[in-house]
C-alpha cells in the first residue's frame, strides 16, 4: 500500500517563495525558539557552525532560497521543494545531485511535538545547518549516489545507513556526547532521551561495522532504542570513500544475514473499524 499524507505542501511562486500564514509562522517561531535552548550544550560544534551560516529567522518560516544561497556558497547544495512524502527513487536522485528535499508544509498545532512525516522544519532545522560542512555535504550526496541504482530491497537496507547517521548520528567528542542527526535535533524529547537515557546502546560506527548497522532494525514511530556513534563529522568521509559497489556488497551481505533481533516490540496493525 503507497504511503499517504495529510498534509499538502505549499507551491513556491516563479521566484520561490512560499506565502505562509500568520499561524505557520507562530508555529516555526514557536518550534525554533523552543529547540534552540534545548540543544544548547548538545549539538555537535559542526551543527551550530552551520546554524550561524545560515542565520535562520525566528520570527517566519524562511524561505527556500535564502537558505540555498548560503549551502550554494559553502558546498555547492540547495534546497529542493517537494510534496509531502516522496519515493525512495526521487529522494536518491535529488541527493546526488546535491538537491536536499525539503516537503514545504509545516506541521499542525495538533502534531506540535511529534510527527511522522519530515517537516520544513526537521529538514531546514534538523539538517541544513550541517549541510555547510563539507564532510556532511559530501557524504550526503554519495548516499544518493549509492542509492540510484539499487533494487528496492537494496534500498530498503540502505536507508539504514541514512537513518543510523543523518537522522539519528551522534558524536562521541572529548566534551562528550554531542548530536549530529537531525532526527535529534529537531525533537526535544529525542534530544534528551539519546544523550541521557541509561537504557539506550549507543554504539561506535567504524567503517568495519558499516554490515552491522545495515542490519540494525529501526522503527520510525519510537524513541530509538540504538544509536550509532562517531568521533567526529569528518569521520563520514571514511564511509564515503568505499566505492558504491563496496557499499552494495555490505547491502547484499546484510540482505543474506537478515536483520539482528529488534529491541522494541513489533508495530501492531491498526484494524478497520
């Protein structure tokens, strides 16, 4: 069954602007103001590098051309508008061509702490700053690499390496433990809970192990009960350099092992009423 949303993104007019209401700012407002106390101390020094490059308001949803202007200076990327989910195949396609999807809609009062679906905000907030460093902004775009001729199985393994890093990466610095994934960053709770909770295995990512995070189960509705950690963001570009098919072949493996023993339980179906 395709997935669905029930939300509808926003069209930019011819020079990309998006008009948004006065409630969609108050909510950007609202979220980001929130969140910057809350990583304060927490997010990795790459992350607020980028955050100061960008300049982002607080009082409006920023527009998705002010925000390329700076990524195209300091790594070549923009933001690419899309609706509110996308397929696997167009979302590798835009990585590779160093275009970031950002769904143009924000999320509603009623989904304020917590959404499924990735929001202007989690995209702008969560990953754009670290999208001016070029270790980020590299590895990035040979994620999108990797996946552009995968089969859809293929795929269905290598989102895992996205989400065990760009969504849920964390930094195990000399000042402690610090946030790269934007999955993180954009949550309050998830901040907290990644860097706190005593229950959660935080685990090293080496370019060694890259099987075994490919066959770590992750669930998208749940705090994560495994989190993988690097020293730096530069250590990505250890990753980076294997070749594609290299990555494949750990995708192949994977896909023949099968997936480690979840630490959560199973999702259960809802029933029609």
């Amino acid at each position: 069954m395709a997935k669905s949303s029930q939300y509808v993104s926003k069209q930019p007019d011819q020079n990309g602007v998006i008009a948004w209401s006065d409630e969609e700012n108050q909510i950007w407002h609202e979220l980001i103001t929130r969140q910057l106390k809350c990583i304060e101390g927490k997010a990795c020094d790459e992350y607020f590098e980028g955050l100061e490059k960008l300049n982002l308001p607080t009082d409006r949803v920023p527009q998705l051309p002010e925000v390329s202007a700076v990524l195209k200076r300091e790594t070549g990327w923009q933001c690419h508008p899309v609706p509110a989910l996308i397929g696997f195949g167009e979302f590798f396609r835009l990585l590779s061509e160093k275009k970031f999807p950002v769904a143009t809609f924000i999320r509603t009062r009623e989904e304020f702490d917590y959404l499924q679906e990735p929001d202007i905000f989690h995209e702008i907030f969560g990953h754009c700053p670290l999208l001016t460093n070029t270790s980020f902004a590299n590895y990035t775009e040979a994620y999108g690499k990797m996946g552009l001729n995968a089969s859809k199985e293929q795929r269905v393994f290598l989102a895992r390496l996205y989400w065990f890093t760009v969504e849920f990466g964390l930094l195990n610095t000399a000042d402690g433990l610090r946030i790269y994934g934007g999955g993180i960053l954009s949550s309050p709770k998830e901040t907290e809970y990644a860097l706190n909770d005593q229950g959660v295995e935080r685990k090293t990512l080496q370019p060694t192990n890259i099987l075994d995070v490919l066959r770590t189960p992750y669930r998208i509705d749940i705090m994560q009960p495994v989190y993988y950690m690097l020293e730096k963001v530069s250590d990505l570009d250890k990753i980076r350099e294997f070749e594609v098919e290299e990555i494949m072949a750990f995708v192949d493996q994977a896909k023949s092992l099968g997936l480690f023993e979840a630490k959560f339980p199973a999702k259960t179906a809802k029933l029609a009423s």
